[in-house]
C-alpha cells in the first residue's frame, strides 16, 4: 500500500471510526512501547533520570501526549480497514 493511498484512506475514513482510543488499542500501544523501550529505545519525552520512571509509565505519558508517530488500523465489519493517526484519536483515562 503506497503512501499517499494510505493518507486518502485516512482522510476519506476518519470520520466513519470513533475517534477515540480504546482501551484495548490503548493497552497495546503501551505495552509495545514499553517493549522498544526496555530494548534501549530513546524516549519521546524528556525523562529526569533520578525520577525512576518504569518503561511503561514513560510509555503511558507518551500515548497521553500524543506523540508517538503512530497509525492505528482498524477493521471494519465489511472487512476494510480504516487506518487513524493517534494524534487525531480522544484519549481517556
């Protein structure tokens, strides 16, 4: 799927989706990132190194900052997939 096919679909779907994070959705990109992070990834978001914050509280304050450069695919019932940026997604708690 080219980039600019992937956009259109972005643009075109957006509005079908919920625009909120689930807490499936949410859990997942957590635990992913907390993943890359334990494997020595760099975080996003400045991190004080005497706060000892564990790789999944520095995941959870990236998803609730939105700044993670990622695109959730979601499927449809008719079996397409709408792809959403996180940044355009509602987080809640």
């Amino acid at each position: 799927m080219s980039i600019s096919s992937l956009k259109n679909s972005i643009e075109k779907r957006i509005e079908v989706s919920k625009k909120r994070l689930t807490k499936f959705e949410k859990a997942r990109i957590i635990g992913l990132r907390a993943l890359e992070l334990s494997l020595g990834a760099p975080p996003l978001i400045p991190v004080d190194q005497s706060s000892r914050l564990s790789a999944a509280e520095i995941a959870a304050q990236e998803v609730e900052k939105k700044i993670l450069p990622l695109i959730i695919g979601r499927r449809m019932p008719d079996g397409s997939y709408v792809y959403v940026p996180l940044s355009d997604l509602e987080i809640e708690d």
